[in-house]
C-alpha cells in the first residue's frame, strides 16, 4: 500500500514549477508548433490546459488551507494577477 503524498510547501513547490512548465508547453504551442488545421491546434491546447487547471486546483486548495509557500515560487501566470499573493 503507497503511503499518502505529504501536502506541504514542498509539494506546492513543485506543483508551481509544474503549473509553470505547462504555462511555458502552451506558449511553445501557440508560437512554434505547426498544425495541419485550427481542430488539431484547438485539441492539443485543450488537453494541456486541462492538465494544469487540474494542478491549479490542486495548488489553489492548499494556499487556502494554509499552507505556506514563497512568492518568488509562484509560476508566472500567477504573478500577473495584480498583487500575486493576494489572489491565491
């Protein structure tokens, strides 16, 4: 039996860096990647975004619980919210 995940800033650490990975996939996707038509674009775009609003949930829910974390560790679409910290 797997023991559970510990929740704590370090897991909210690296949920950020990935939040931030996926953040930097979509970029690269709306630059650089070639696709044969707007359905294949529209599709790819759709199943990165719903991996990382899966750890945006995920990282929201824990900075409402309290858990405590560094703003220099906040991927960079949370930064541009006005007042970072305030937001989360």
């Amino acid at each position: 039996m797997k023991k559970p995940v510990p929740h704590d800033k370090y897991f909210l650490r690296s949920l950020h860096q990935e939040i931030d990975l996926y953040d930097r996939k979509l970029l690269y996707l709306e630059k650089f990647v070639q696709f044969t038509s707007m359905a294949d674009r529209k599709e790819a775009e759709k199943k990165l975004l719903a991996k990382r609003a899966l750890l945006e949930v995920t990282a929201r829910q824990l900075v409402a619980d309290g858990v405590e974390f560094k703003p220099t560790d906040l991927p960079r679409s949370f930064r541009v919210a006005a007042g970072a910290t305030a937001d989360l």
